[in-house]
C-alpha cells in the first residue's frame, strides 16, 4: 500500500513539484477553512528536499 505526506503549504508543494515530485491529489481542508490539502507520495528523497525548503 503507498503511504502518502500530506502537505498544508502551498509553497511547500509548489516546491516539491519543481523539483520532480509528482502530486497524487489535492483536496479541500477538511477543517473548514477553504485551504487546500496536498498529496505526494512518501518517500527519503521527499522528506529531504523538504528538510532543504525548511533550511
């Protein structure tokens, strides 16, 4: 089964697919708030460009 990370910046995401990461699914916030909720697939490589954006 794919495991999935969930991002709530749209930056963050925008980031990611710069840089080849595909997006699986974008959904509204299930909170109310009208923000998005963004998909990718998880994975080492994921969780280090998303270590360098946070840098």
């Amino acid at each position: 089964m794919m495991e999935f990370k969930t991002i709530f910046s749209m930056k963050m995401a925008g980031y990611l697919m710069q840089r080849g990461f595909v997006l699986l699914d974008i959904r509204e916030s299930d909170d109310g708030s009208g923000r998005k909720v963004f998909y990718f697939k998880q994975s080492e490589m994921l969780s280090n460009a998303m270590n360098e954006y946070r840098k």
